[in-house]
C-alpha cells in the first residue's frame, strides 16, 4: 500500500496518515446548508473529498464517509443572533422549512452527481439529530463548561481555555476572538463573555423551527451538529475531519471545544481544509452576492460566462489547482479549462483507437504509480493530471506514426486512465456522448463524408475536399489528417 501523507491544519505540517483501526477510516465533512442552490464554492470541498474517498479506498481501505446536511440552527449572521436561513427563506416563500430544506438538497444531490460526486457513507441531516444535540448540550453543562441564561445555553468559553486552551486549531488566542466578538459576534446579552458561543438557543415565539428540551423550548447551536453526528457515526475519536477553510473559525474551533468539554478526548485526528473559490480575488459565497450557481455554469445563464460549462468541465477547473491554493474564477480560466479537459479525452479516445505493433519503440514510463504518488502527497492533483498529459504525448506520437507501441504498452496506459482519470480523479469521457444515443449511424455519415473528401484529395479535387472539411467544421466536426488517414472530433 502507498503511503498517504496529508496536511494536518492541527499540526500545521504534512504528516503520514495512519488510521486509529488498521484498515478502516472515518473521515466527516462539513455539507451544505440547504437553503439556496449550490454554487462553485460548494463544489470544491465536495470535490476534493471526493478524491480523498476514492483513494483511501483506492488504497484498500474501508471507509466511513459522513458528510451532514445542516437544515435547522444555521442563523442568519453565523453567530448567536439573526434569523435562522432555512426558517427565513421559508418565511419569504410561505413554505413549511422542510419543503425548503428537501427542495434544495434534491438540487444539491443531483448538482453532486452532475460532477461526479460519490455519495457519502452516511448523509445524517440536523434536524434529525436533535436529541443527540440536547445530549451533547448537557453533558457540557455537567461538565461545567456551559451555562443557562434566559432560557439559552451558552458555553463558556474563558473556563475552557483555562484548562484545556481555546484557538489550537485556527492560531487565534482568547483576545483575538474577543475582538472578534466586538465586531458583530456577540449575542443579545445573555452572555457573561463576548466569546462565548451559543450551543442551545432559546426559541422567541416568531420562530418556526423549535423543539422541546430541559432549558425550554429552542433550538441547537449551528457548533453543535458536527460534534454531535461525528459522535454518534464514528465515535468519540476518529480520523479525519473536513470542510473548507473558512470554517476552521469560529465552526470547527468551536467542535474541537464542545467535544473535549464534553469527554476529555480531542474528537479528529487529522483536520484537512480546502481554500476558496475567488472572484476577483474575493471569496464566492452566498453572503456576498457574488456567486454563480452550478446550475447557472451548467445553463451559461448568467452574464459573467460565455457559455455553458459542463459537469466535468467544473471538476476539472477545480483539480487543476491544489485543494489548499485558491482558485480564481474567470471565464477565461474555465474556457482553457475545458479545451484542456478536450485534449485529455481525445488522447483517451485515441489510445482505444491504436494498433499495436510488434514491439514498441520507446519505454513507456510508469505513469500510473507517478500519478498515484503524486495523489498520496496530499492529493497534488495539478501533479497528476499532468503526468496524464504526458502520457497523451505519447498517445499522440503513437497516433501520428512517430512512435510505435506494443499491445502491453497500450494496455498499460488504457489502465492509468481507467485507474487515475476516472477511477480516482472521478473524471467523465464526455467526448462519448448520451449513452441512450446511439452515434453509430452519425459516425458512419461523417465518415462517409471524409473518405470522399480522401478521395477528392487523391483525384487533386481541391475545392470539393475543402468544402467537405469547411462544412465539417461549421457543423462543429474538427478535422485531423493524419499519417493513416484522419481523425475528427466533436466540439
């Protein structure tokens, strides 16, 4: 098995991976909050755990994959106060909140499967879990980490910090996340510390979403789900933890702070986190209005884009970069992108059309191995699909008669594409068309078209065999003449 090295955001350093139970993981990410469609932001965590399923079972490992889905006690400003998103929306709409909720994860599951996204082991919703959440709730009170006021329940931050130290996971001391506080994340003065955090909220009666518990009627803290669902799926330690890296303050700082009150034991053993999806150098997200839904790339329906863009487009925008590196948006990225993306799969459909020869000219590196080294090394993606490249470079070297290759040869680098490209890095051949489509009679008509055009070539007929390729074109067929004939394909 290839050793797996991943950056720990705990540690701050790349570190060997190695599971708590020989042979199996539990790794948990942080899902969407329901109350809107998926945009390009949501892709990316999605995405890149994705890859990291894959190849941890790529690997032989047997994996628990949870990813939640948060659909009650997500408030309007992230905090303590505002109005709950879901409930909010719900209110605008004249809707009951579940008919939110369930409307947009039905949009958020067929968007994931557009792009290739496994489902998880488990797909735990909050709203479902809100015994385990009041549990949770008074194990922290009982530990003394949390106090009632007003009807909520707050956790006490400074006492925590005092015995175990608050802020490992994000660098941030007590002071900073007191300033932070100042600046618009305090309560409504029920705290006894500005840094103080809400992990059960009490219900004001204009509120839709609630449930009954030992401090009234309310509702859970947005911290609260994680550390509860993680728990009960996995345990009280397991292996992995993800989301992107605006969560790492306050949401998963405050996970890390809820579950040692509440057993004494550091919940994860490896913390991994994505970077942002930018726009003009600005993070993309809801709260800023300056988001483009995957729906909206899919359609071309919005005025930043040129065109529409494919499922697999999107993904390979996405694992060009490095899951920590920022990735900036502009149209002209994902146009390069999917010319790109073209060139992979026309070197995928060329090797399925080589011939072999008796022996090949030159050694074929092992590209396979270099891709799944380069995935091990904290899933370097950039790395991988570049060494796929590679091997279309030789693909085409084949195709032109330059080079010639054996059966095994070929065979070899059918399998790194099969295993790496779309085994691992969950990639599409789109170039394939709808499979309910039967292209056979349209192939055999553009053939057809071509050998005539070969024909007129051979009789020096230069206007009909222009005019055949000219037409081609115009009707979106690109034309290769090559040293066996020719070759098209599809834009």
């Amino acid at each position: 098995m290839n050793p797996l090295y991943i950056y720990n955001t705990l540690s701050r350093t790349k570190e060997l991976f190695r599971p708590l139970n020989e042979g199996r993981v539990g790794m948990y990410v942080c899902g969407p909050t329901v109350y809107g469609d998926a945009h390009l932001g949501h892709a990316r965590p999605a995405i890149t755990f994705d890859i990291l399923f894959r190849l941890l079972q790529h690997l032989g490992y047997k994996v628990r994959y949870v990813r939640n889905i948060t659909d009650v006690g997500h408030l309007e400003h992230d905090a303590d106060d505002g109005e709950d998103k879901i409930a909010k929306k719900a209110r605008l709409e004249q809707l009951e909140p579940m008919e939110v909720a369930q409307y947009y994860t039905n949009r958020y599951h067929k968007a994931m499967d557009a792009l290739g996204v496994l489902p998880p082991s488990i797909e735990p919703h909050a709203s479902g879990h809100i015994i385990e959440q009041e549990q949770l709730v008074e194990q922290i009170l009982k530990a003394g980490y949390a106090y009632e006021s007003d009807g909520s329940v707050y956790f006490d931050v400074e006492k925590y910090d005092r015995d175990h130290g608050y802020g490992r996971l994000s660098g941030r001391s007590l002071e900073n996340t007191r300033d932070a506080s100042r600046e618009g994340l305090d309560g409504v003065g029920e705290k006894r510390n500005q840094a103080d955090f809400a992990i059960w909220k009490h219900a004001q009666p204009e509120h839709i979403m609630r449930w009954p518990s030992p401090w009234g009627d309310g509702f859970p803290g947005w911290h609260c789900e994680c550390t509860a669902m993680g728990r009960k799926y996995l345990g009280e330690q397991y292996d992995i933890h993800g989301g992107g890296m605006d969560l790492v303050f306050p949401h998963h700082e405050c996970e890390i702070a809820q579950a040692v009150a509440s057993t004494g034991v550091q919940p994860v053993r490896y913390w991994m986190h994505n970077n942002m999806i930018t726009i003009g150098g600005q993070k993309m997200g809801k709260s800023l209005g300056n988001f483009i839904t995957l729906e909206q790339f899919f359609t071309g329906d919005h005025e930043l884009l040129s065109s529409a863009y494919g499922p697999m487009v999107i993904r390979f925008f996405i694992l060009q970069a490095h899951y920590r590196g920022t990735v900036d948006f502009s149209d002209e990225a994902l146009q390069a992108a999917d010319k790109a993306l073209n060139r992979l799969m026309d070197g995928w459909r060329r090797l399925g059309e080589l011939q072999p020869a008796a022996a090949s000219t030159i050694e074929v590196p092992d590209f396979k191995a270099m891709c799944l080294e380069a995935l091990c090394d904290d899933l370097n993606t950039p790395i991988a699909i570049a060494h796929l490249f590679d091997a279309c470079r030789i693909i085409n070297q084949a195709a032109d008669g330059t080079i010639a290759l054996s059966a095994e040869a070929i065979e070899t680098l059918k399998s790194t594409f099969s295993t790496v490209a779309f085994d691992l890095l969950g990639l599409r051949d789109t170039t394939a068309g709808d499979a309910s489509v039967n292209l056979e009679p349209y192939r055999k008509a553009v053939d057809l078209l071509l050998n005539l055009r070969a024909a007129a070539k051979a009789a020096r007929d230069w206007a009909t065999s222009d005019r055949i390729r000219d037409e081609l074109a115009a009707a979106g067929f690109d034309v290769k003449d090559t040293k066996n004939g020719f070759e098209w394909t599809v834009r």
